[in-house]
C-alpha cells in the first residue's frame, strides 16, 4: 500500500491559501446541513402524520412556501431555519471554533458555579484580633478566617473576636469594633485592612 | 509515488484521495485545483463564458460541501426524503460525485490493488425508525475514495460519455497498479 503525503488535505491548503475561497466553502458547507436538518426533521413530521399545511397553518405562510424552504439547498435566513425546526419539533444549535490558531473559543457557556462557590462567595469572613506587646509598643495581628472555617475564638488561642468582614468590598472593609488595648473590650469602629496583615495601632 | 489526500477529518467514515496516473499525475486534483480559481475549462456550465468564472466557484463550494459530508457521514446528504442525489453509480466499480454538469468519477479500495465493486443497498429504512422507506441506500465502501478523473456532462444526455468513462477506469488501473507494485 502507497503511502498519504503527511499534513493537511487538499481542501485544508485550498482553505488555507484562499481566504475567500474559505469563507464560500463554509457557508456552502452551513447551507448543505441546514438543508439536511429540514429534510431530516421533515421526514419525522411526515412519520408522525405532520403535514405541510399544518405548518403553513402555524407559521402563517402559504404551503408553496413550505414546500419551497423544504426542499432549498439550506441557504435560507437563520430565522426562517430556526422557525421552520421549532414547529417541525426540533431547536436550532449554533456554535462555532476557532479557525485560526491563537483564536480563543467563543460563544461557549461559561462553567456554571456550583453551590458551594456561590455560598462562598456570599458568606461573611470573621475577623481575629491578637495583641502582642514588644518594646513598649503595642501591635496587633488580624487574622481572617472564611466563615466556613472550622474554627472560632475559642479554638484559637489567644486572638479575640472582634467583627465581620464585607466580602463584596475591597480593600476589606471590617464591620468591626475598635479593640480596646487596656481593657480587651471591643468598640463599634470601622477600619479598612488586607487579610491577614499586621497593624500597628499608635 | 505520493498520495495526496484531498478531504479528510479524525472520524471521517472515508478520505477521499487523489488517484495517480501512470505518469504520477494526479488529472482530479488538477481539475479541483482549476475549479477553485473557476478556470476549469471542461465546465459545460461555463461553456462560452470568460473565465475564470464565479458561478463555477460557487457550484464548486457546493460539490465539495457534497464531498464532505460524504467522507463525514458515509451518506450523501440528498438521499432521503425530498433528495437531490449527489452521488450516482457508474460502471467497472466507479461511482460518480455531481454538482450540476460537473462529475468527478471515484472508485473505492483497501489500498491493496483491487476494487471490489458494489451496488446500491435498497434497504427497507434509510432511517431507523422508517421501515416503509425504500430509498437507495449508499452502500458501505471501502476506506479510500480515489477521485479518478473530473468531467463534464453535456446537457440533456442521460448516459455518462463513453470516452469518459473508459478515461475513469484507465484512470483507476493505472492508480491501483501502484499499490499492486508498492
């Protein structure tokens, strides 16, 4: 057996040499299942004992015209093709991929966010609060856990409870009491920190 | 000897080849490669007109479209109901894919030298679900469709011309002599 010349085909160099050729071979390419999808889904009509003038009927135009986007080569308008499967039973899918390298696709869905994401996304943030003294001066660290991680004041030693976060703000707004170095009593206050930074509190 | 593949694709049910004279000439893609710039002079269609001539490009895309969904699909997408067909049967093993006038004769083969010809398949169902049908069914071929030799057919004959047809099969014995010789 001889052997195929490696790479691309015929059509794909042809494609590739004429963009304008491309560009007609696609759209014949479109039209031929196009008409393949009306002829298709007119023969499950016909099974199902569908005939042209109930179409006519729900689609408002004369049988002739049925008959004559029936039997077209396919290069018919979008719409007509849509309206046309839609009564026969059928729902038109469009798509399309890159044609040229470094393309990125389009017209994709994009990945639906699962629950947990959503949740995530939604749910608050609490903030920690530890006091460490060192050289006469007094600093802070902030420290802040997702709500959903299992941990809370009194499993952490040390900090203290001292707010929630916005999580739809950025910088992070905290929803906080000012924390009172002398007596550890928590105050109404707001302050606006990153995660998990240090604070100098003058 | 180089085979040139003219259409083919990852899950395709055939690839159409180009088939090569005893000279190494490939006559069908030549005659593609000319249809493509509409400069093919054997066009009936075009006959009298200057060329090159759009409306053979354009009745071009649409023989390859046909072509490709034959090699995707391994039916031709005229059959059934309301069809146009664009493939027919020849003789000698060929058969024959139309646009119009213009036909370009191809033979089926496991690349081992031989075609074994075959015929139409009147299967009761060309779709499942669609026993009463009986439309001619495009028999399974083998893998490679080896195009052999593009012409065209006067207007208002019914019989593919004796001289091309005898060009076709000389085409196809030349074509598979390679691989008996490979």
């Amino acid at each position: 057996m001889t052997e195929l010349r490696k790479g691309s085909s015929w059509l794909e160099r042809a494609k590739a040499s004429n963009p304008s050729f491309a560009a007609e071979q696609s759209a014949a390419d479109v039209a031929l299942r196009a008409s393949v999808l009306l002829r298709e889904a007119w023969h499950e009509c016909e099974l199902a004992g569908v005939e042209r003038k109930d179409l006519a009927a729900i689609l408002e135009l004369d049988p002739s015209r049925i008959t004559q986007v029936l039997n077209s080569d396919g290069n018919v308008r979008l719409s007509t093709l849509s309206k046309f499967l839609v009564v026969m039973g059928y729902e038109l899918e469009l798509g399309a991929k890159p044609g040229i390298e470094g393309r990125k696709p389009i017209g994709r869905r994009k990945p639906r966010r699962t629950r947990a994401d959503s949740d995530q996304t939604k749910s608050s943030s609490s903030v920690y609060v530890s006091k460490i003294r060192h050289e006469g001066a007094t600093t802070f660290k902030w420290t802040v856990f997702d709500e959903s991680f299992p941990a809370d004041h009194e499993t952490i030693s040390g900090p203290h409870l001292v707010g929630q976060l916005d999580p739809d703000q950025e910088p992070l707004k905290i929803r906080t009491s000012r924390f009172d170095s002398k007596t550890s009593t928590p105050e109404p206050s707001t302050v606006t920190a990153a995660r998990d930074t240090w604070m100098e509190i003058s | 000897m180089e085979r040139h593949s003219i259409i083919e694709g990852d899950d395709f049910e055939y690839k159409i080849v180009a088939c090569v004279d005893e000279h190494g000439q490939r006559p069908a893609e030549d005659a593609l490669d000319a249809m493509v710039r509409g400069e093919w002079g054997e066009d009936p269609e075009v006959a009298g007109t200057d060329l090159p001539n759009d409306e053979q490009i354009r009745a071009v895309n649409r023989l390859i479209a046909g072509m490709t969904f034959y090699a995707e699909h391994g039916y031709t997408a005229g059959l059934g109901p309301g069809r146009t067909v664009s493939i027919n049967k020849l003789r000698y093993g060929l058969w024959e894919f139309k646009e119009g006038n213009k036909r370009i004769a191809y033979f089926d083969t496991q690349g081992d030298g031989v075609c074994n010809p075959k015929s139409w398949q009147r299967e009761l169902g060309y779709f499942e679900n669609d026993p009463g049908s009986k439309d001619d069914v495009a028999p399974l071929l083998d893998f490679e469709l080896r195009l052999s030799h593009a012409f065209g057919k006067p207007p208002l004959q019914r019989k593919t011309p004796e001289q091309d047809m005898q060009t076709a099969r000389k085409l196809m014995e030349e074509d598979l002599a390679h691989d008996r010789t490979a």
